[in-house]
C-alpha cells in the first residue's frame, strides 16, 4: 500500500512506497492512517462510465479550509496514479475499465478513505 502525507501548512502531497517522516515547511508529517470510519454520503464518490473509463468525481465542498487536496489510483501491479486539487477545482480521477487496485481520496478535515475498485 502506498503511503500518503499532506502539509497541512502548504497543501503538498507526498507518497512513498515504505513509512518514511516528511519535511515540509518547516514541520514533520507523518503517513496519514485509512479513517477507520466508513465515508459519510459528503465524502462518497459518484461513479461514472464513460468510454471504457470509470470516473470518480466528488461532490464534497471544495472549500479554502475544508477540501479534497488529493485522489489516486494504485494498480494491482503498484503503478500509482496521483491527483491533487485546490480548493475550487472539479474533483475527479479516471480510471480505465478492467483495471483494478485501490482508489484513495483524502479529506483535509476528515481524513483519508481507500476502497477496492
Ligand atoms: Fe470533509
């Protein structure tokens, strides 16, 4: 599984294969942990079919203080598609149809959630 860390100082996004401590703006992040809660419906994707892709979109608010920074796609061969956002951008990611792996969305307020896709 790949590990994720967010400055919450700057909105960077970080990934790393193995647990490794992330210096950015002048502050240590760590991996940030699978909320051990299942998302709410603000923080479901909807799922969308479209010429032989799959598109996860968002309809989270996409707020300065309350947004999705990033989402991404880890293959069952560990290939790793990553996303980010600011706040006010269209929240989404694809993903070709008859691939699998797990599709990761963060919430800077609420955390991270993965599921098998
Ligand atoms: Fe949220």
């Amino acid at each position: 599984m790949a590990n994720f860390y967010y400055c919450a100082e700057c909105g960077n996004v970080f990934t790393s294969e193995r647990k490794a401590s992330v210096n950015c703006c002048g502050q240590e992040w760590k991996a940030l942990e699978v909320s051990a809660n299942e998302p709410n419906e603000k923080h479901q994707l909807d799922e969308v079919k479209e010429n032989g892709k799959t598109i996860y979109k968002s309809h989270h608010v996409q707020d300065e203080g309350h947004y999705f920074p990033f989402m991404a796609f880890e293959s069952e061969c560990g290939c790793l598609k990553i996303k980010t956002f600011k706040p006010g951008d269209t929240v989404k990611i694809c993903v070709p149809e008859g691939k699998h792996g797990k599709l990761y969305w963060f919430c800077n307020l609420h955390g991270l959630y993965v599921k098998e896709v």
